[in-house]
C-alpha cells in the first residue's frame, strides 16, 4: 500500500482500521523528502541545482525553498 499519509490516514479511518493510521504516523516519523535533505545541506543552492539533485520539478523546488525560507 502506498499514497500521501493524508490518503492513507483518511483510508484507515474510513476502513475501521485505525492501526494502520497509527502505523503511518509511525513510519513517517523523521522523515525527510529528497527536496529537503538537499536545502538542508545547502540552503544556498539555486532552483536548477535543486532539481537536478532532487528530481523535483520547477514548481516543487521553487515551493520547497519558499517553505525553507518561510515566505
């Protein structure tokens, strides 16, 4: 089983399966997406760089360095 772990959360509770949403928050806990992981060894790094070592696309990297920077 894979999705968002809204989707998942949402699956569990509408399936009368609630470990599993608890199972979720567990796995999830810490985790870091690739875009992340990248701003934070180099919060200098420009949209083209970010991309290339993330595999995001234009809009996720320039979503993620607004995120990072708080704007």
């Amino acid at each position: 089983m894979s999705g968002e772990a809204t989707q998942l959360t949402k699956f569990a509770l509408e399936a009368n399966v609630g470990w599993i949403s608890v199972a979720v928050d567990k796995a999830l806990e810490g985790y870091k997406s690739p875009i992340q992981e990248v701003l934070e060894k180099d919060p200098e790094i420009t949209v083209a760089d970010l991309m290339f070592q993330s595999g995001c696309t234009l809009a996720e990297a320039r979503a993620a360095i607004d995120e990072f920077e708080d704007l």
